[in-house]
C-alpha cells in the first residue's frame, strides 16, 4: 500500500478531468479570476511598455521604481535579507540535513560578513574592490532581493488560478515522446521556467514519492525544467542589455532550454537512472485524454480555480515563498559568487575548465572565445556570473548566447545543486557534474543560430 503524503496526491491529472465532466460537477463561482488575474500576470511579465522612453516589461519598470524610492536604503535591505538567510538555516535546523547543508549554511554567514563590509566599507581590498564585492551587491543582491518577493505576487496570478493546467492539458501528447515524461509533468516544467526551481522541484520530489513519477522521470524534470525564473532572466538581461528584445530573449531561452532537455535524456547519465517509482509507492500510471481535449482542459482549469485561494491570501503566500526564497540566495550570491568571481579574476581555475568550450566558440566564429568560454565555465559556480563575466561585450550575438547559458545550463552550486541534493529523487553529484557540461555545450551549438536570427530581425 502507498504511503500517504500530505499534498502529494496529484490533482490535476486526466482522472479526475474526466470524473469532472463525467460528473458534470458544478463549476466554480467567479470563473472571470481565472482570465482577469492571468491575464494581468501575463501582462507583468510579457508585455513590454515604454515609460520615461524606457521599454521594457512592467515587473522591470516596478522594481525601478521601488529602487529609486529607495535610493542608498537599498543596500541595506538587501543586507537584511542577506542577514536573515544566514540565520535561517540555523534557526530552522536545517543545517544538520547533511553535509552540503551544513556546507551552505556556513557559506551564508560568509555571504553576510561579506555583505556588511562591502555596506560599511571595511575589509580587504579585494572584496571593496568596485568589480567583485560591490559588484555583487548592486548588480545582483539588491536587484534580486527586489525582484524575486514583487515578482511572486505577479507569478501568483499566472500559476495559481486555472491558465497553467489549461495550457498543460495541450501540452501533454508533446511530453512522453520528446522528454520521456508524462503528460502531467507538463505543468511541472512550465511551473519550474515561469515559477522557481524551488516551485518545480517541490513538485517533481512530491509527484516521485506519491508514484505519480518514476526515478527517471523525476530525474530529467529536476535537473531539465528546473531553471530558474522569469524573475532572474530579467536580471540576467538587464545585465547583458538585453530587454530591449526581452521576448526575443525569454522565448529562445525556453525553445534552447527545452531542445537540450530532449538530448540529454537521450544520453547518459539521465539515460541510466533506473525507471523504478519510490520505494514502497504504488504506481499511478497517467491515462491518455480520450475525450474532447479542451473539455479536459477547461475542468481542469476550473478545478484549480475552485480550490484556489482567495487573491489576497494568495498573493501573501506567494510573497511571503519569494522573501524565503531570496533569504537562501543572496547569502549565496555574496559566497559563492564571491568566490567564483575571485577564481575568475585571480586564479586561472575557470580558464582551465573553459578549454572544455573553447573549441565551439572558435569554430563558431566569435571574436572572444577565451572570455565567452571562461564565463561559460563560471556558471556552474553560479548562473549570475557569465552575465557578469559578458556585460557590456560589443558583439550582441556574444551576449545572447551567454544570456541563454545562464538559464539553459540549470546546474549552479549556489542554489540549485543543494536543492536537487535535498529531495529524494536518486539523482548523485557527478550526474549533475556531467548534466552541466552536456547542457552548455548543446546550448553553444543551440543559441548560436538563434542569436544570430534575433539579430538579423531585431
């Protein structure tokens, strides 16, 4: 018998779709939420608009906004938070779950010791210097520590009443022949790119431990899906001065990401993990949709909008997720960046590892493929830096290309790996090791076109 867990059972799956209109259960009060608060999610994300002749997306005018209200507050916000995160872990006992917790949770105090020199102008030179602490702080902490809890009130919207299991319903035919998963994990990936891979991952561990994925399955969501953000990729195109093409960026990036997915779980080490579901958990195998799909499609929806939350209970946990959530990254930015930007800087570490990439980046034809393959090499230290590594390069097709690095290679030590590492999927830590390597050299191959397309259309 499978063991029950709360919030595993899967409720969006053909089944109860098909019971829904089998049924005919009554639909849920106030259907307009569903296109009304998607749509103004939608709009925040997707829509770009120009004001003060700057044009760019609403989430991205609003923490302009909020940054300018705050002037030189915002770098102790932003050391707050830092200051938050360190205690966390602690707090919580997380950091006696293992080795790479207590890891983390030690890298956090170092994020904030950092953090407060860098605010009060104390310490070594080689953290004041203006390219590394600082760096770290303005370009990456505070935007983040910014955009993430603002732009969960939006991803409320988008994820939360009906418009993601609708459009995962379509989705579904696509999923078993391309990814090798199924139909439902759809939704899964579209949460991981448009939510968090904290989001997806929360999902995929619990889908694997009720039998509704398999090893295998739940492996090549984890580390195929679970990129990080909108929210980040505007930070990373911010960074490379990319939002003037923002749907540009944001569409390639999810076609690249999704393309490298569907190789890699072709190849090993994704092609050899066992396709066996959890220990002592019965299989909940998916059925094929056999009625009129946008029935299927539209119970589904309307079955999430029932169990919704009202707006504002909503949007308060999905603020309250996003303040979590930065408090776990920005001591990391301030750490592990720190430490990979040094790395970078001063020692020829990512040089040596670049070598992997060089030769693409040279077939290719790019004008710099010692820089773009060292930023390459960065990112699995930590996604921000080939960003970082990459600003202000005169050749566009350069900066895309890296842009789409950032998302597309999901595996970073900063974030995702300890997350991964913390679930129960079997996935170890060379897999991970080897995955990243895989997924940026197919994504050099990837973008590289699609760079060079954006530019001659843009």
């Amino acid at each position: 018998m499978a063991q029950a867990h709360p919030g595993d059972a899967e409720l969006h799956t053909n089944t109860t779709a098909m019971a829904a209109i089998r049924n005919d259960d009554p639909r849920p009060p106030a259907r307009w939420r569903m296109l009304v608060y998607s749509a103004i999610g939608v709009f925040m994300f997707f829509v770009p608009i120009t004001i003060d002749g700057v044009s760019t997306i609403p989430l991205d005018h609003m923490v302009t906004w909020v940054r300018r209200i705050l002037g030189p507050a915002e770098r102790f916000v932003g050391l707050a938070i830092i200051a938050a995160g360190a205690v966390y872990p602690f707090a919580t006992g997380r950091w006696r779950q293992g080795p790479m917790r207590m890891t983390f949770a030690f890298l956090a105090v170092l994020g904030f010791v950092t953090a407060s020199m860098v605010v009060f102008g104390f310490g070594p030179s080689w953290i004041l210097d203006k390219a590394i602490g600082p760096f770290l702080l303005d370009k990456l902490v505070v935007p983040v520590g910014l955009i993430v809890p603002i732009g969960s009130v939006f991803l409320a919207l988008v994820i939360g009443y009906g418009l993601m299991e609708f459009v995962g319903v379509y989705l579904r035919p696509a999923m078993r022949p391309i990814w090798k998963v199924p139909g439902r994990a759809a939704v899964d990936a579209v949460a991981s790119f448009v939510g968090s891979y904290a989001l997806g991952l929360l999902l995929t561990n619990r889908m694997y431990r009720g039998g509704r994925y398999t090893a295998k399955e739940a492996a090549i969501i984890a580390v195929g899906f679970s990129t990080v953000s909108a929210t980040f990729m505007v930070i990373v195109a911010r960074t490379l001065g990319l939002m003037d093409v923002w749907l540009w960026y944001f569409f390639g990036t999810l076609v690249v990401t999704f393309l490298v997915t569907a190789i890699t779980v072709r190849i090993p080490p994704l092609s050899r993990i066992p396709d066996e579901v959890h220990p002592g958990v019965e299989h909940h195998p998916e059925q094929p949709v056999t009625a009129d799909r946008f029935s299927v499609a539209r119970r589904a929806a309307e079955q999430t909008l029932a169990e919704a939350p009202s707006l504002g209970r909503n949007v308060w946990l999905n603020f309250r997720d996003g303040l979590v959530m930065v408090m776990q990254i920005l001591p990391s930015i301030m750490s592990v960046g720190l430490i990979a930007l040094l790395l970078a800087t001063h020692t020829p570490v990512f040089t040596w590892v670049g070598y992997l990439f060089f030769p693409l980046f040279a077939l290719l034809g790019f004008s710099d493929p010692g820089l773009l393959a060292t930023a390459s090499a960065t990112s699995i230290a930590e996604m921000f830096i080939p960003a970082t590594m990459a600003a202000g390069h005169e050749d566009f097709v350069a900066r895309f290309v890296i842009g789409v690095i950032c998302v597309s290679a999901i595996i970073f030590f900063s974030a995702v790996v300890p997350a991964i590492l913390a679930t129960d999927i079997p996935v170890k830590l060379w897999h991970l090791v080897v995955v990243w390597a895989e997924r940026v050299i197919l994504t050099i191959l990837l973008a590289t076109p699609v760079a060079h397309l954006v530019a001659a259309l843009t």
